[in-house]
C-alpha cells in the first residue's frame, strides 16, 4: 500500500504554526530585552547612589575602589572612560587617575637609564606609594594597571607584560614579541639568563636565541655581564632585586655592559 502524501492543507498549517512559534518568540526575546534593560537601569540608578553616598570612602579606600569598579564593570559602565560626566565630577576619578598617570610616568622616566624601560609592577608600585608620601590618598596595584591601561591607549609606548603571577611596566616603544616575553619570563627567578640556558630550556636554536638577546641589548632592556664564571651572563635590570634597594647611576651601569 502506497502512504498518503501530505497534502496542502496540512503543510499550510505547519508553516502557519511555525510562523506563530517565531512570532511568539520574537514576542517573548524583546519583552525579555525591555526587562534587561530595566533592570540595569534601576541598577545603573543605584549604583549611583551608592558612590554618592560612599565617595569618600571609594576616593581614600583603595580595596574599596577596585570593588566599586568591578561593580561597575558589570554593567558595562566605566568610570576612567571619560574626564567629564557624572562619574568624574561626583567621585574625581579622572583627576585622580590623570595624577597617577603622570606619577607613574615619572617614576619610569627616571629608572629609565637603570632599567632600559621595564619595572616590575611591584617596584612601581613601591617607589609611587614612596613618592605620594604617607599621608596621601592609599593606591593599589589595581590602581596602577587601570591607570596603565589609559597611558596604553594614547600609545606612547606603555604597555604591561606578564611574568609569573605579576607583570613587567614597558614605558618605552620598543618592538617586543613573543620570543622577548619569553625570555624575560625565564630570567625572571634569577634575574638573568645564558644562551645555553634559554637553549635548553626552549629547544631554540643558536641563531634565534642570540637574535633576541641581541634585540633587548639594542634596547637597553639588558646588560651583558662577560666577566660571569661559565658564560656570559644577560640580565635583566627589571628582575634584577638588588638593585630595588639601591641607587645605580648610568656611570655604574655602563660597567656592567662591554
């Protein structure tokens, strides 16, 4: 025996019932859109009122500050995105941020000739509380990557790079890819590396390994040390710890390098 067809009828009241399904759905993902939207609003207003109400403590407090910004984020509101408007002129953030930028660049600037332009965010964050003095308004490591990020985006060669748990600060425009990421990571417990170290431990060829040394040599980002027992010695004056409680002049520097 031969199965019925479909016939006309039928196929029509399926297309009409899956046009309705889709109406209905379209129905219900704009009612659900209108409520999102509401909701943020009313969390937007809120929010609002919250740092009206706890700016000081959001301005002086600095783990408090990061938690006001991961609120923030939530809703895609960002306070550091612009020097006018509600969030600037009601907490200062702008201002207080603009300082730190500034801040930050001269420590960088004035380690530049030691360090070649890479700190640790941890030495940055050290010598900028020294140099905010005690009785300044308290600033977070979180502070300083926000506050990097906004010198990031003006493009005049800041920039973070993750070592281990932290980062280094890059503050100046030098081209480093992932080859130099690399490296700077593996000296990053000893504060120097060999070419037989970088070698053995990336399988790298000589020629490479030398190319990317030789690059953060041109750079200033390392010192050369032939004097070493085995092999030279490259370090890297950002790892380098025993130099964070001392003052290197160029004139010292310069000894460490051929």
């Amino acid at each position: 025996m031969h199965r019925r067809g479909v016939g006309a009828g039928a196929i029509a009241k399926k297309k009409l019932a899956e046009a309705k399904y889709k109406e209905r759905g379209t129905v219900l993902a704009e009612d659900q859109i209108v409520q999102m939207s509401k909701q943020l609003e009313t969390f937007k207003t809120h929010l609002e009122e919250f740092a009206s109400k706890h700016k000081q403590e959001i301005r002086k407090n600095s783990q408090f500050r990061v938690q006001f910004q991961e609120m923030c984020a939530t809703i895609g509101v960002d306070p550091l995105a612009s020097g006018k408007g509600f969030w600037s002129e009601m907490l200062g953030v702008g201002d207080f941020y603009y300082e730190l930028g500034v801040q930050i660049i001269e420590v960088c600037f004035a380690l530049k000739h030691r360090n070649g332009g890479l700190i640790t965010l941890e030495e940055l964050h050290h010598r900028v509380l020294k140099g905010r003095g005690k009785f300044a308004q308290d600033v977070s490591q979180d502070d300083l990557v926000r506050a990097i990020k906004k010198l990031k985006a003006m493009g005049n060669g800041f920039g973070m790079i993750p070592v281990g748990g932290s980062y280094l600060v890059q503050s100046v425009p030098a081209e480093l890819n992932m080859d130099h990421t690399v490296v700077l990571q593996l000296a990053e417990k000893k504060g120097y590396v060999t070419v037989s170290e970088i070698r053995n431990s990336l399988k790298w060829e000589r020629e490479r390994t030398c190319h990317v040394l030789d690059h953060l040599l041109k750079e200033g980002l390392a010192w050369l040390d032939t004097q070493a027992p085995e092999e030279a010695q490259y370090w890297l004056p950002a790892l380098f710890s025993e130099l964070l409680s001392q003052d290197v002049t160029p004139e010292e520097a310069s000894q460490m390098t051929p």
